[in-house]
C-alpha cells in the first residue's frame, strides 16, 4: 500500500514539473472577425442597392398608374399620371391669347382699334413674346402632372392607388438600381492597408464567383454591428469598406449575402 502512495505521488510530480516548463499560451477572444481557416482572408457582407424615390410634382388628384411592383424602367418612362384637367384649360387659354396678339397684326388692341391708333412694332413684338412666354409655362405646368422616372430602375414599392389626392413631394413609388450594386463589409484597422479605392476583390455567393471594386474606404473608426457587449478593446473597432460590383449585378439581389476575397475576380 505504501509503495503504490509512492508510485502516485511520483507520477503527480513529474506532471507538475513539466508543466513548469510550458511556454505562457495566450488569452485568445473569440470574435466575429476571427476565422477559423486563415487563408484566404474572407470578410461577409450583404448585397445593396440605391435605393430612390418618385415622387408627385403637384398636387392634385391620382388619375392612374403605369407601372406595377417588378417592373423595369428606363429613365424618362411614365410612372403615374395626375389630373390635369385644369392645366389643359389653361394651356388652351394661353393659347388663345397668343393667336389673339399674332391676329391683331401690329394694330394694336380692340381700344387702340376704336380710336384709329396702331401699335407700334415693337410693342407688337413684345405682346407676341409674352403671350408664347405665357403659354410655354402653361405647357410645362401641364408636362408637370405626368409623373416621370428620373433614371433607370426597378419599382420595388407602389406608396399610392388611382383616386387618391396628393400634394407636391408625396411619394407614388420607389425603385433600386440594380445596376448600382454594392456590398458593404467591416474590416478591423490591422487589415485596413489592404483595401484602397480602386482595387478588386472577389465576391462569392454560392458557386458563383463575381469581380467587384473598392469604392470607397470609411476613415470613422466604429464598433462592429455584429459584436454583442464588445470588451471594447480596440479589436473590437472596424471600418466600413464599400465595394462596387463590375460585372454579374443580373445574377444577385439586395439582401443576399456574400464572402469578399483580396484579388481580382476574373477567370
């Protein structure tokens, strides 16, 4: 019995002595940004679009809607129109009075007729040129009550239904620019020297790999969204990097996530 007490304590001893000898390991803090394989440095980061709105010029009276939630629109198509009754009305007012001052021929008006005086021509110039003045305002007030898309898009919301009265500004629909797709990602300060605007990395979703651009570097230090009760260390700070996609924006939507890669991303 002694001599197996002694065969224990032996063995407890050796195993304390040898840990003496192991190196000091470091306390490691896991994080969001830690990764568990380090090559290639990967960063997450979700799919984002410009987003706009189009919005009435005038008040009035919805009349109708030409587009539907999903539609595809180029600059300069017709969104909506309003009633423009009394803009017609006064359209076809200031024409009337611009046929009046080109039919009175330089004779001046009904009181200079009666009283046997003619209008000079350079009176008669300058009341055919503000009634044209006149009517050309007429005409982009009634331009006004049709609701345009100022660029390119798709209609992802329709805010209004025909029949409803609005004043100027109130929104009819907004629409993304799929076209103009970006990702957003965090990157910790130690890593910040290897983005800069103008250099390519890779962006993947699934199987698919696509090319994108470093658009724009924030310089505003920030706490990362993604850490819950940070021990506020430094490591636990970011920086915004926004990345332009250059070519595959038909193949992704807002929303969708993505592993951004250092290097170019053409085959």
């Amino acid at each position: 019995m002694r001599a197996k007490k002694a065969i224990i304590s032996l063995a407890l001893t050796s195993l304390l002595g040898a840990a003496a000898f192991l190196p000091d390991l470091p306390e490691q803090r896991l994080s969001w940004l830690s990764r568990i394989d380090p090559s290639p440095i990967r960063y997450s980061g979700f799919v984002e679009a410009y987003a706009f709105t189009v919005a009435a010029e005038v008040a009035g009276r919805m009349q109708s809607l030409s587009v539907r939630e999903g539609d595809t629109l180029s600059g300069g198509d017709v969104v909506a129109q309003m009633d423009e009754t009394y803009a017609e009305l006064r359209v076809r007012q200031a024409e009337a009075a611009l046929a009046l001052a080109r039919a009175s021929g330089g004779n001046g008006d009904a009181g200079d007729a009666a009283l046997g005086r003619a209008a000079s021509p350079a009176l008669f110039a300058a009341q055919v040129a503000q009634a044209e003045h006149f009517l050309d305002l007429a005409r982009l007030e009634r331009d006004r009550h049709t609701v345009r898309a100022g660029r390119g898009g798709t209609v992802q919301r329709i805010h209004v239904h025909p029949g409803q009265a609005l004043g100027p500004g109130a929104p009819i629909a907004t629409l993304i620019d799929r076209q103009d797709l970006k990702v957003r990602i965090y990157v910790p300060a130690e890593a910040l020297p290897q983005f800069t605007p103008g250099g390519k990395v890779r962006l993947n979703e699934g199987k698919e790999t696509f090319s994108g651009t470093v658009e724009q570097v924030s310089d505003q230090e920030e706490f990362s969204p993604f850490i819950g009760g940070g021990s506020g260390n430094h490591s636990d700070r970011v920086f915004a990097v926004k990345i332009a996609i250059r070519e595959g924006w038909e193949r992704l939507r807002p929303g969708m996530s993505v592993q951004v890669e250092l290097g170019d991303g053409e085959n």
